[in-house]
C-alpha cells in the first residue's frame, strides 16, 4: 500500500481550480472519474474512489483542501463509512474491503455471491453494512465475521438512517419480483415492480436480525427516480426523479422532489421545488436543512429548508457531468457535490465542488454546540 501526501509532490491527480466567477470560499477539484464518495461520521474528511488509479483520495473539508492518497490493491467503486471503519466495493465485482477509515490500511475482505454492486450504504455509527447489487438482491454484511448474508429486500437504491433500524430501498428500473406486504391478520397486500423507472418505488424494511422485514411500501416515490436521502432522525425521505413528481390523478409534469412520512411512507409532507430534471437529495446530518440538485437549465444544488421546504440558496455546478455524490461536510457548513464526465477518447473526468452555506447565527450556534461535544 502507498501513501502520496499532498504537497509533498506534484499533484497529478486532484488540481485545486481557482477561476474567476467562483463562490466566496469555493473551492473546485479535477480528479480522474469518481467511484464513489464517504463523509466521515464526524462530517469532517471526505474520501472519493478513483477506480482506474486504485487509489483513494482524502479531502479536510473544513480547510477544503486534500490531506492525502492511499493507493490500495483494487479498484475501489462505492463507498460507505462507519465509526473507525471504511467500507469499499470492488469495481464491477461482489466483493467489499474493510479498511482503516483513517490510514486506508486493509483490514480483511468480503465475498459476496452473485453480481456486482450497485449500492452500499450503512448506519454511520453502528450496525450491518447492506449492499445491493445488479440483480437488484440486498445483502447484510457483518464487518466484524465477515458474513454475508442475502435478505429478503429487493433494491437498486439504498439509505440508511442514523436515529432508527430501518433501511430503505429504492427501485427505479422495472424488475419481474413481486413482494406480499403483510398489513395485519389476514391481509396482504401484494406489490408488483413492473411499472418502476416511470413511477419509481421506495421500501421500509426493519431490522430483523440479518434479515430485513417489509413494513411499508410507496409506489409513487418520484418519476424516473435517480437519488434518495433519508432524514437523520428517520422520520422524512425523498426520491428525486429526473421527471418530478407527478400525481397519480393529476398527470401535468412538476419538477419537484416528494417528501413523504416514513411511519407509513404514504403521506406526503412537501415538495422541493428544483425546475428540471432533479437527480438526488441529501439531508443534513444536524440543522433543518436538505440539499437538492437538478441538472436542466440553470443546473444547480438547492439548499432548503428541510421542514418548510422553501429555498434557502441555489449554487451554481459544473455543468454537463453526470452526478455522483452530494452530501453536507466541514462540520456542517458547507456542500458538497461532485459529477463525472467524459472527456478525450472517452476517459472519464470528475469535478468536485465544496461551496459554503449562508446560515443564520442560530444555526452556528447548534453547529458549535454539537462539534465541542
């Protein structure tokens, strides 16, 4: 395993960009096309996965400035972290590397059956890691045994909150499964997945051991859903779809985000107005706070008020990349969001972006509160 420094040689693989027309305080990175990307659970260092240089490249994204680059034996893909812990996906393969979240050092590897991964996603804290791969079968992984072990839910998407043991999944491409949703004695209510990628669907599952139990089912998560984001305390999630959300009795196109109540994940709470076409959505580990991006005109992240749901501010991105991570970091205060492009003979470029967030005193005070703890 090597270890390249910042500043101690020439940077090759992340440029820091400083061009006219920024944001006061942004600041922009090139790097080779994006795997993945971890916030540490103190929502302080970034890590992103460059697959086609094997290395793993950590951001400060307080000081908004790289710390360093592990190269390790594989090509990393998705990223999740937990505690002390870094979970990598191998690209195009089942298998998953524990690794130290801080020095990038292996700690062993996981096998899993089957096709390769298309999601990892896991309590920042504590708990399984879970995993679903392209035949759209979700896994719960056990880091400390190393066990695998295939559940009952069915997901491309995946999101786990921090205050309950539920996962969620999402299904944006028609599949042939069909799930039973047993809604008390004698009643079950069967859901067929046909129809995803026009209405999109989004599942709760409690933790059952390794297992995970279906308790509620929307069939109506969003148009051509893309991202999804659960609130912290688990009690709000949203689908972002490339065409809205759209009414089951009122068919006119609305470039928005649904938010619905995870009790039952059938009422609607709200609506994140974006404009065309929204592609993700995260939620703030801390404050009442989201963050939305839409890539048609004006392609931007909107940061919102995550119980309102008004517009706080919109940051302009890069355009013409395909988006690949968003999530809040230096210690709250800031978003981040990064894409993937192609450039020259089809070699794929990545852009992240760091942009900092207007927040009032209130908010600085409940963010310093919590990071002196």
């Amino acid at each position: 395993m090597k270890h390249f420094w910042a500043g101690r040689m020439p940077v090759a693989l992340a440029v820091v960009v400083v061009a006219a027309g920024l944001a006061h305080g942004q600041a922009n990175f090139t790097l080779p096309g994006i795997g993945g990307g971890a916030m540490s659970p103190d929502n302080k260092t970034l890590i992103v996965s460059v697959p086609s240089q094997a290395t793993l490249v950590y951001y400060d994204t307080v000081a908004d400035q790289e710390i360093k680059r592990v190269e390790v034996e594989f090509q990393p893909s998705l990223l999740a972290a937990q505690g002390n812990r870094l979970f990598a996906a191998v690209k195009g393969s089942a298998a998953v590397h524990v690794l130290d979240l801080a020095t990038g050092k292996e700690v062993k590897e996981i096998n899993l059956p089957g096709e390769p991964l298309q999601a990892l996603a896991c309590n920042p804290v504590k708990g399984l890691l879970y995993a679903a791969n392209l035949n759209n079968e979700v896994f719960a992984i056990d880091p400390e045994k190393g066990v695998a072990t295939k559940t009952q839910a069915k997901g491309q998407l995946l999101a786990v909150p921090v205050a309950e043991e539920f996962v969620y999944t999402g299904i944006q491409k028609p599949i042939r499964d069909q799930i039973i949703l047993q809604e008390g004695p004698g009643r079950r209510v069967r859901v067929s997945f046909a129809q995803a990628n026009l209405r999109a669907v989004m599942l709760k599952y409690a933790v059952s051991g390794n297992d995970l139990k279906l308790v509620a089912v929307n069939d109506n998560a969003a148009i051509n859903g893309r991202g999804m984001g659960v609130s912290p305390d688990g009690k709000r999630i949203a689908m972002a779809g490339g065409g809205g959300w759209r009414s089951k009795t009122d068919r006119r196109a609305n470039y928005s985000i649904a938010v619905f109540d995870t009790s039952d994940m059938q009422r609607l709470v709200g609506q994140v107005e974006t404009g065309p076409y929204p592609v993700n959505i995260a939620f703030h580990p801390t404050l009442n706070l989201g963050a939305a991006y839409h890539d048609g005109y004006g392609a931007s992240v909107i940061v919102f008020n995550a119980k309102s749901f008004v517009k706080k501010s919109p940051l302009q991105v890069q355009q013409g990349g395909f988006p690949v991570f968003l999530a809040f970091g230096g210690n709250g205060t800031k978003v981040i969001y990064a894409s993937m492009s192609s450039g020259p003979g089809s070699e794929q470029k990545s852009v992240l972006q760091i942009f900092p967030i207007p927040l009032t005193d209130k908010e600085r005070e409940t963010l310093n509160k919590g990071n002196s703890k």
